[in-house]
C-alpha cells in the first residue's frame, strides 16, 4: 500500500490580512517534509469560488511551487477541471510541471462539482460529463503529438503543435475524481485511475476494489488511444498522535470538512450561497454545539487515532487490495503544526509496515491483470454511500441554503 496526502486548502472564517499566505506557506512545509518522511503522492485539488470549503484555484501553480521544494514525491492534480479549463491550456499546464518536477506527476481529471464552479465558464451540470469526455479526447494526444488539430462538440482546435512535451511519455498517469462512488467502475471501463473518497467500511472498498479491476480487465471501452492507469486510491480523514483522545482532539478540522460537504449535498445542482453570505464556520460551530454526540460519532471514523488504532483500521483495508490510502490533514482549522506532527509520527510508526507489503500486492494486481486471478463480481448497490448519517445541516439558514 502506499500512501499520499491531500490538500482543498481549506480557509474558515475570519480571515485576517495574511491568512491565505499563510495557509499556502504552510502547505508548501508540510509537502516538503512529506517528501523527506518518504509519502508517495501529493494531491491538490482545483476548485473556484468556494469560500471557506477550498481555496485552491490554480493548482498547477501551487504544485510547480512544490516541485522545487521536493525531490521524490509525486506531483498529483486531484483534480485538474477538464469542463473549466482549455483542452490546450490543460496538456501546456501539465507538460510545464512534468518537466519541472523531473517526471513527477499524476494528471488527474474531473468533470466540476457545482454550478458555482461551472456557471461563470458557460458550463452546465447537465452536459459536464460529454465535455469531459470530449476533452479527454481533445487533450491527450495533444501531450504526444507534433501535430494534432481536433473538431468534436465542444471542443474545436485546428492544427497546432502543442509545447512542450511532458518527460512522462506518452503522459503522465491518468485519475478520474470519483465523487460518486459509482464513477469508480466507470474508471475502470476508461483504463484510468480511480481517485475516491473513503469508503463507511472494508467491505465496501472490498466490492469497489473488485468492481473496478473487473471493469477495467473484461469491460475496458477506452475513450482515446492512451497509456492505462491500473490504479484505485481512496481519500480519508486523518490524524494521528501519541493517543487516541488527543488525536481526537486535534481534529476538529475533519468535521468542519465533513459539514461542508453535507451541508450543500442536498442543493440543487450543489449550488452555493450567494458570496459573502453564510459562514460556513459559523453554521458548522452552532452544528458542533447541539450535536456532541454525532461530533463524537465522526471522530471515531477515517484514520484518527494512535499509530496502532490506524494501524489496525489500515490492515482491514489493506485485505481489499486498494492501491493508495490518501490522507486528508489540512482541513478547518487544524494547526500546522498538529499536522507536521501527525505526519512524522505516521511516517515512523505505521507505515514502514505497509511500505514493506507493497511487492505483494503488485505480484496479486500483475495476476489479476493478466487473467490468472479472476475476481468475483460482487453486487455494489449496498456499498453506494458515501457519507454517514450524522451530518445534515442543523440551522434554519443551512436548511434554506440546502433548499434552494
């Protein structure tokens, strides 16, 4: 199993005069000492327009900052918005950080979550998955081509040499963001990695796990000529320290990241309230006050505890043969240096062991791939939530929000 980390470059309210530099300075440490504590990945995700919940709009420029304070970890677009962004701005972006970072980058791809996101870029929720899939086809052959002009339904590009080139050929490794967890199959279908968020057990990442590798190995219908991505990663909340209860303690920004995400769920189109409007920290805050015991419920999930209550929940998982555990740290107001913290003490204690494991399960992918394990099919409609039962927006004005 390997391990990566994963940054939304979350900013609660109130925000002083220098607290995005701050936040951005600070991840940048914690990517630095990630890579000399021996994590595999970095993840960054893009998003606009989200206050307080992702304050991550230009990836490429947060990563291209990390390539030159890093040396061996990988780069990872967690991921770049194809429906938000031009199929040749993409493959330039990409190729530019390739070469910078010495052939270090995963190039994940997504489809927008929110008509807040895509509205101010004349996309809609309706037609996001065939412009992604018309940009996959626009983009990828632009990274390997010396010539190359396309005409599809969204996209039309005449003919042009796209430069540079990446150091990763013919691409570097493709991801799909699997928001809803049904996109895990349909990953594999693609050829394509799979990026998803924590499963509620092992027995659902044990059916996902399956459902992907059978897609990918019996049902593969590629959308383009491209380099296959056999992977399945799974994002998860994390903190780790000396003790179960202080682990707990120091991680309040994991449910100040689960409220965000419950507390648009239920909109329409996932829209967002008008700028300036809502505090998210505010509406999380009163949340936490009327309900101790779903806060309680929450902090007990994901990987939150001592190294060897995270190691035990990481060996249950490691049975179902997902390929890379993301951890998610930077969240609400976690301290930087809790996070520092969390970081070195997982690196010492928990995952040499898993590290050691990591031929295993290549031997068993490299049979499964070539046919000479054959995976069940095991039915996923079981295993197709995603979140817990215990966030649902708890005032009147996270009510309006959620009905509007």
């Amino acid at each position: 199993m390997k391990f990566g980390i994963f940054y939304e470059l979350q900013l609660p309210r109130p925000w002083g005069e220098h607290s995005e530099r701050d936040l951005y300075q600070n991840a940048l440490a914690q990517l630095e000492l990630a890579d000399r504590l021996g994590y595999d990945y970095a993840w960054e995700v893009e998003h606009h327009f989200l206050e307080e919940y992702s304050h991550s709009p230009a990836p490429e420029v947060f990563l291209g900052a990390a390539s030159q304070r890093t040396r061996r970890i990988r780069l990872g677009h967690g991921i770049i918005q194809l429906t938000t962004n031009h199929p040749a701005r993409v493959a330039e972006r990409v190729a530019c950080l390739d070469l910078l970072s010495n052939g270090r980058v995963e190039f994940g791809i997504g489809e927008g979550a929110s008509v807040t996101e895509l509205e101010p870029f004349g996309r809609t929720m309706a037609e996001k998955r065939a412009v992604w899939e018309d940009a996959v086809r626009c983009i990828l052959p632009m990274l390997r081509e010396e010539g190359w002009q396309y005409d599809g339904p969204h996209f039309k590009f005449p003919l042009r040499n796209v430069l540079p080139k990446p150091l990763q050929r013919p691409h570097p490794p493709l991801w799909v963001a699997c928001s809803q967890l049904e996109t895990i199959e349909m990953c594999g279908r693609r050829g394509m990695g799979a990026l998803g968020f924590q499963f509620l057990s092992a027995e659902a990442a044990h059916a996902w796990v399956h459902a992907y590798y059978n897609s990918f190995v019996k049902r593969r219908d590629m959308l383009c000529d491209h380099a296959t991505n056999p992977n399945i990663a799974i994002v998860t909340y994390f903190m780790c320290a000396e003790t179960d209860e202080e682990a707990r303690r120091r991680a309040d920004g994991i449910t100040f990241f689960q409220f965000c995400l419950r507390y648009y769920s239920g909109s329409v189109n996932r829209e967002r309230a008008a700028p300036g409007t809502v505090s998210l920290w505010d509406e999380y805050s009163r949340w936490r006050r009327d309900n101790p015991e779903a806060v309680e419920r929450a902090l007990r999930g994901g990987l939150i505890g001592s190294p060897d209550t995270i190691r035990r929940k990481l060996r249950k998982f490691e049975t179902s043969n997902i390929d890379q555990v993301i951890l998610l740290n930077q969240a609400g107001n976690n301290t930087h240096a809790h996070i520092c913290e969390s970081l070195d003490l997982f690196a010492r204690e928990v995952m040499p062991e898993f590290h050691a494991r990591e031929p295993e399960h290549q031997a068993w992918k490299q049979k499964v791939l070539a046919g000479a394990i054959e995976l069940e099919e095991i039915d996923t409609e079981p295993y197709r939530e995603r979140y817990g039962r215990s966030f649902v927006p708890a005032s009147a004005a996270a009510a309006k929000v959620a009905a509007e």
